[in-house]
C-alpha cells in the first residue's frame, strides 16, 4: 500500500503527512511537483503549506504542475486523494471539488486546536470514525472560508458530501461550517485542519487525526 | 507597445474581508466618503504594437483559467491607450 504525498515548492507539512501515513501503516512516497511520475501510488495525499507562494490566489499555480495532471487524471479514475489545508485549496483550483476557500472573515491567520465532527464516514479517508465523532485536531490557515453558490451548498448538503464541520463558533466564516468536503464519487476528500500534526500527543493536541491514515489502509486493503 | 488590462473582482455576493477592513480603516483617518469597499486585482500585460483579437481572446482565456477564479470572481478585460 503506497500513498504519495506531493511537495510542491513552498509545502510545509509534507514531512507531518509522510510520517502520518507511515504511522497509519502504509509506504510514504515522496512525489514532486515537477514529475509527471506517481511512482505506482495507490492513493494521494496533497499536503498543506503555502504552494508557489500563494501567489495569485492560494492553489492558483499548483493546479498546473506537472504532477497535477496525472493527479487529476487518476483521481477521475477513482483513486484516493486527500488535500489538507492547501491541499484542499488547490483542489477547489483544480476543480475535484467545488467552492473555493476565501480569506477568513476576520482577516487573521489562525493557528488553534479545533474540534470539528466527522459526518460521513463512507469516504476511503474517513472510514474508520464513527458517523458524528468529534475529534480535536490542529487549524492553521489565512482563507479557510469556505464558499459556494446556494446550488452547490444544496447539493453537498443533500448528497451528505459535507465531511467534517466546525464544533463550536465559526472559525473562518465557511458556509454551514464546513471544514471538508468530498467529490460525488467519494474518492476525492478536502479538510482545511490537519490530521497529520495530531497523530501522536506527544507533538500534538491529540491523536485523533491518525483516524485519516488508518482508514486509507483500510480502504485499499477491502 | 499596448497594455491590456484586466481587472478581477470578488462576486458581489462573496464576503470580502480586506475590502471591509479598509472600509473600517477609512473613517479613522477623517475619511467619511466611503460606505462600502470592495478590494480587487489588477493585470497589465504589455504586448508589442495593437492587441490582435486572437490575442484579446487569448487573455481572455487566460482570465477565465489563471487570473480569476470563476467560483468567486468576475474579471472584465480592456485594451488601456
């Protein structure tokens, strides 16, 4: 079981996300932005940071890297893949999943722990919570607002593609208090906190963003 | 050599918060003009003599695909003299 995570320049949590997917029981496989090469991965891990700078807006440029393409391409076919943070920024650019993540409606960056509750676990990424779990894991971001036209909030809402929310006060100002996302097809999953940095409660609040990792090797395992 | 210039903004409906924080920002200074801002962004791009249309549709192109996001904003493109 392989899972690549992709560094693209200005990634951060590739090192976080490459350990989580280790401590989740499968192969980390490093992929870079300027391969067109997935190196045989079964799944895609997107991670957060601040790709190409943000420049233009967050996810803009990545969209276009060479290793994109490919990532498109699969994930189209059904292959897993998870964004994180930017990740998920970038795959809202990329349009695998709808909306797109605006400047928090207080303007700060935030950087907090954040429970969020799980609300669909039949996604590969997601499979090992349980429906309406709340889970306590870290949410650092400047545009993790999430926004889309009434039609598309219907719809997520209606298909159940909303995957995780915000417990609590709204950090950002997303609609519904959406924290992530899933594609129709359920393979594609965007989450604007980080699973990753809260695998262990020794360097993190918690280890319950280890749930993500786990549920992927079980995904491929079935 | 000529200019095109295209502007992008936020959709109306999308909350601009940088927009709202000058708008706020505005009043301190003894300006009271203002009762809404909204913030954007602005490309020149130079080529050289008159924009061709296949050029002009190639920009907008570019707009439509790189220098908007179409979920959130509007951009409108113009030749600048």
């Amino acid at each position: 079981m392989r899972v690549g995570v992709v560094t693209f320049p200005g990634t951060l949590d590739d090192r976080d996300a490459a350990r989580a997917v280790r401590a989740g029981g499968a192969e980390a496989v490093e992929l870079w932005h300027g391969d067109a090469d997935l190196k045989n991965v079964d799944a895609v891990i997107l991670p957060g940071g601040f790709s190409y700078g943000d420049y233009l807006r967050c996810g803009a440029i990545s969209r276009f890297a060479p290793v994109m393409t490919l990532i498109i391409e699969q994930a189209n076919k059904g292959m897993p893949l998870l964004g994180i943070c930017n990740g998920f920024q970038v795959l809202c650019e990329s349009h695998l999943l709808p909306g797109a993540l605006t400047r928090n409606s207080d303007l700060h960056f935030l950087c907090r722990d954040q429970k969020i509750s799980i609300e669909n676990v039949e996604t590969p990424w997601t499979s090992n919570f349980s429906q309406g779990q709340e889970i306590l894991i870290p949410l650092k971001n400047g545009e993790g607002s999430f926004q889309c036209d009434d039609a598309t909030l219907a719809a997520l809402e209606g298909e159940g593609r909303i995957i995780a929310r915000y417990v609590g006060d709204n950090p950002n100002g997303s609609r519904n208090l959406i924290a992530g996302i899933t594609n129709a097809h359920g393979n594609v999953v965007g989450l604007m906190p980080h699973p990753e940095h809260a695998i262990d409660p020794l360097t993190g609040p918690s280890a319950d963003g280890l749930g993500f990792f786990t549920s992927i090797l079980n995904a491929m395992v079935k | 050599m000529a200019k095109i210039v295209v502007d992008v903004m936020l959709k109306a409906e999308i909350l601009d918060p940088q927009g709202n924080a000058v708008a706020a920002a505005l009043p301190r200074l003894g300006f009271t003009f203002a009762q809404s801002v909204r913030q954007g962004k602005r490309f020149e791009i130079e080529v050289a003599g008159e924009p061709t249309p296949a050029q002009l549709a190639d920009v907008e192109k570019a707009a439509e695909v790189l220098l908007s996001n179409p979920v959130i904003e509007n951009y409108v493109v113009r030749v600048e003299k």
